[in-house]
C-alpha cells in the first residue's frame, strides 16, 4: 500500500481533497491498474470515473497495423492507447484512487511490469465477445499474486452470460470476484472499484 501525507504536495497538479474539498486527517493513496484485452474498455472506465480530467495517450489505427491489431467483434474502433491511462477517484474517507490502464496490444506488454509495481490491484476488463483477449492480463495477474477482479463490460448487442459460466471459460480460481459492468457509466465504474478494494483487503488479512 501507498501511505501518503495529509498535506497537499505543491507541486502536485492534482491535489487529492476529501468529499468537502478539504485533506482529511490521514489519506491513504492506492494504485491500481486497469487492465484487459485490446478494446475492452479501460479508456472508457478511467474517463467515466476520474474526478480530474484523464492523461491519455490515445493515437488513430492505420493501415499499417491492420495485420497486427485483431479488430474482429470491434470493428468501429479507430484509436489505440500506446502508452497508459492515468486517472484519479477520491473516496470520502480519506482513499484516494490512482488509476492506470494499460494499453491492450500485445506490443505493449513489456511496459506491463513497469506499470504494476506498487499497485495494491487490478480491474481486469473482459469482452463475453472475446473471452480469450483476457487471458494474459488473468495470467499476469496470477504470477504476481497481485490481488484482481474480473469486470466483465457489457456491450451493447453482446450476449448475456451467467457469472459461473464466466468463470469457468476464463479458468478463474472461485476466491476471484466476477462483477457485471457498463463502463460508460460512473455509478458502474464505481461499483467496480469498490469491489476490487474490498478484495484487496479481504486477500490482505487471509
């Protein structure tokens, strides 16, 4: 965890501040990674969510990428997030929320490991459409022993599926919250992040 302190950072151009705008008496910052497939959804969550405008590095799809970038199931998509997305959520008891989503393509893995240290969770965001684009996030997640939920974004047009089964496609061990989420929507998102936390505590004490 990430302990930091009440007073405001100077420099800091995004001041974590309480419900009332003001520093409460112990602040506790957490970093937590947003992660999934290519085109899940992690730009979208950090946008619908963040109290402060998002850092994003979105750039446009080419043809260049058209044998490297599977859009099948997506094929509207026509950005990318080549490096991270960076986000911020404070909660009225003092926990402040870093978010970073990484970027999906399997290109940009190698910046996986930069990204999650120190990260006390992840989000890992997956599409019933293409179950499999979550596997490695899942696997990555697992290695590290780094405490995940499962956010499952549901589409517009993609069919619903019961939680159990969800489970058992992606392999997930039964301890693993498997949440149902629009990431469009702030309520949702929030719902999501509150899930994961509690998660993380709950694997802390274990």
């Amino acid at each position: 965890m990430i302990y930091a302190p009440s007073d405001p950072d100077p420099a800091d151009p995004y001041p974590a501040t309480g419900a009332t705008g003001g520093h409460s008496d112990t602040h506790l910052a957490l970093k937590i990674l947003i992660a999934g497939g290519f085109g899940v959804g992690k730009t979208t969550f950090v946008g619908a969510i963040s109290e402060v405008r998002p850092l994003r590095t979105e750039e446009q799809l080419t043809d260049v990428s058209t044998d490297v970038d599977d859009l099948n199931g997506i094929e509207r998509k026509s950005t990318t997030t080549v490096a991270m997305d960076f986000g911020r959520i404070t909660f009225p008891d003092g926990i402040t929320l870093y978010l970073f989503g990484t970027p999906g393509q399997e290109r940009f893995w190698f910046m996986w490991r930069d990204m999650a240290y120190g990260a006390v969770g992840a989000v890992v965001l997956a599409d019933t459409r293409r179950l499999a684009t979550s596997f490695s996030a899942i696997d990555f997640f697992e290695q590290r022993n780094t405490p995940f939920i499962v956010a499952v974004n549901c589409f517009d047009g993609a069919k619903r599926h019961r939680v159990e089964k969800i489970r058992t496609a992606l392999d997930l061990d039964p301890q693993t919250p498997i949440v149902l989420c629009d990431v469009r929507q702030r309520d949702s998102a929030k719902h999501v992040l509150t899930a994961l936390v509690q998660h993380a505590l709950d694997a802390d004490t274990r």
